[in-house]
C-alpha cells in the first residue's frame, strides 16, 4: 500500500521488515507495491507496480497488481505467492497462480470492519460499502491454502467471521527491527534535544487519529493524571481525521500544557520518541490485530501500557499483567497510570522490556517461522522444493 519510508503504517512497516528478513533468511523474494508511480528508497527488489506517477483509483491499482504479477511469474515460476492485502490480491485469480505453486495469505486484519468501525455510520450506503469489502476480501482468502496470522486474536476473527478453516491458520507474531529500534546511548541527550525536562514523566502514544485508537479516552485520562501528577506530559505523535476533534478535546479539558500533538513523526524521530519517554500508551478499542508500536517501544526500553485486547494483551500479559488497563474507559486508564506514576504498582524495568522483545520478537525468528508454514503448503501443492 506504498513504501514505509514515503506512507507510514503499520502494514507497510511490517512489509518493508518482512520482505529484508526473509531475504537475509535465504529466499529470493520479489515484493509488488504501490507508491503511485513516484521516486521511492525501496530496495531493487521492491517493484511499483505503477510505473509511472498516477493518481489512479482503487479498481486500476488492483489491475494493476494483476499485470504485475501476470508479468513476473512469466519471466519467473514462484515457489510461493504471498499475498498481504485482500483488494490488491482479490484480481489475482488461481488459474493466474502457476499450477503447484501453494497462496499463502497474511491476514492483517479485518479491512471491511476497520472500516465500518472507524466510519461509525449505520447509513445504508455504508453497510453497502462494508458488504462490498468483505465480499472482496472472501475473494482472495477463499482461494488461499494457508494463512499467516499476527495474533491468536485475528486467527479467531478469520476462522469466525470470514469461515476459513483454523487448521490452515499459523498464529506468527510480528517482529521488530533492533537495530533501528533499540535503547539510547545517551537517553538524557535525547530527551534534551526533543525539550523534555530530566526527571519529568513522559508518556507517549503514537497512532493514527482515528476512532477505533480510543485516544480521546487516553486525554480524558490525563484529567486526573494532570491532577496527581502534575508534572506529567503525554505527546501523541500521528495524524487522521480525528486531529483537529482530539485536540480541541484537549484544549476544552484545560490539558494546554500536558498534552500535545506532534502530527505525523518521521522514521528517525520516532525511535527518538520512544527512546525518550518513560510510558508509551496503546488505548486502542478493538481491532488491535498486534500492534507493532508495542513492540517497537519495548526495544527501545520503554514499557508499553495497553488495554487488554487483542494482540496488545497478548504481547503484554506474557511479560507482566500490570502493563494492562483494566479494560479501555478513561477511568481505567487514569488509575492505572496514576497508580504506576506514583510508584504503587511495579512495572518492568527498561531491561526487562528489551530482553523481553529480544527473546521473543525478532525477524529471525519470524522468517523460520514463515519458512515451515511456505515448506508445509508447497508439500501439500506439490510444488518443487523452497529455495
């Protein structure tokens, strides 16, 4: 859905890092993208599959997905094809799929509900919308053989909602880069150069500014937090439709001087922020698939606050159940961030939440993982043996 460095997302992040990982694992790989024809940093093996700049619709993007695909296994026979978006992958028919040559589908989520969830409309144009989504995405996963989930979560949602057999579902957590995403040397220098004051407590949340990310609820919180400890700042870094709706929240809570909004942070800034911080904030509502910016954060050292859905009370609850709020109201999160802030509840060190992410969420990991499942469905297909 574009390139991580020009369209920033979780899916992208996770595209870029999976695509680097699998290579480094062995495979000879060849990912297709859009990033509407313009200049990239993508790497050779990263193919625009528009190749000139266009602003172009959603239905050319997806033809335009097929005629690259159609293009490449001409040129080369795949041992596997992998498709990551349910649209773009929908045009990409089985008899379009070299014979033997096995789908395995990452499934990133429900796309049809985010939308619905986010749109918040009971409007019969939108319930058209959300139907003509799903019916999409049926499209591709009814032809997959197997499929990679994030989550114990989205495995449940994809066997649940959509009817896909469990047995073909692979539960694979994401990863994380800790080589980009790691501690500070000099965390006091950071948080220097970002104006933070040394020894004020920094909570940081870094989402899109849409409803499902419950970050009006996290700013209701702050009422209190501001109250008990006042010297307490939360910084929200993204942007999205809510924006100007959050911050006048902000300003009618008198949170003027406690929170405040970064809009959309780059790359390098963002490891700064998480670098810098002393809590980072994940309130989302539902639909949490996994959640990158959780482990993003514990590599850099910073312990990570949730709610308890999802994949966010996933990662958490195996490192300790005191990183989850008791469910997603304001309340909730209030006393918990209070709680924390004063010292009466103990959370992970900055140590433990790296060693924590170390042990469980690297890329090699991942790629070994994904390996297995890409050997098991080319066995099953037939197909020749994975390079």
């Amino acid at each position: 859905m574009g390139w991580i460095e020009h369209t920033p997302g979780g899916l992208n992040r996770y595209f870029a890092d999976y695509l680097r990982a699998m290579r480094e694992y062995g495979h000879e790989v060849k990912g297709l993208m859009t990033a509407s024809g313009e200049p990239t940093t993508a790497p050779g093996y990263m193919e625009d599959v528009l190749r000139l700049p266009a602003e172009v619709g959603t239905w050319a993007r997806s033809r335009a997905f097929r005629h690259a695909f159609a293009a490449e296994t001409k040129q080369k026979r795949p041992d596997v094809y992998n498709p990551h978006f349910a649209l773009y992958a929908s045009m990409i028919t089985r008899n379009l799929v070299p014979d033997g040559v096995p789908i395995v589908t990452h499934f990133h989520g429900p796309w049809a509900q985010e939308g619905m969830v986010e749109d918040r409309s009971q409007k019969l144009a939108q319930q058209l919308r959300y139907q003509l989504k799903k019916n999409v995405e049926l499209l591709s996963y009814r032809r997959s053989d197997h499929f990679i989930v994030l989550s114990r979560y989205f495995r449940d949602i994809l066997a649940q909602d959509y009817g896909m057999d469990a047995q073909r579902i692979h539960v694979i957590p994401g990863a994380v880069d800790t080589e980009r995403f790691r501690p500070a040397a000099d965390r006091s220098q950071v948080r220097e150069q970002l104006g933070l004051r040394q020894g004020q407590p920094v909570l940081f949340c870094a989402r899109r500014l849409v409803p499902r990310m419950g970050i009006d609820n996290l700013i209701r919180a702050m009422v209190r937090v501001k109250r008990e400890a006042p010297d307490a700042v939360l910084y929200i870094a993204g942007s999205g439709p809510m924006g100007r709706q959050l911050e006048q929240l902000a300003a009618e809570l008198g949170l003027g001087g406690t929170v405040h909004f970064l809009g959309r942070v780059s790359n390098e800034d963002l490891v700064r922020w998480y670098q810098a911080a002393d809590l980072s904030i994940v309130p989302t509502l539902t639909l949490e698939g996994f959640g990158l910016v959780t482990v993003e954060a514990m590599a850099c050292g910073t312990p990570v606050m949730g709610t308890p859905y999802g994949g966010t009370k996933e990662i958490l609850e195996g490192l300790s159940g005191d990183l989850l709020f008791a469910d997603s109201t304001s309340e909730a999160m209030a006393e918990k961030l209070c709680s924390v802030l004063a010292g009466n509840t103990v959370i992970p060190s900055r140590d433990e939440c790296l060693a924590y992410v170390q042990s469980r969420y690297t890329w090699d990991r991942v790629a070994s993982a994904v390996t297995r499942v890409f050997e098991q469905a080319g066995d099953k297909r037939k197909g020749p043996a994975i390079r």
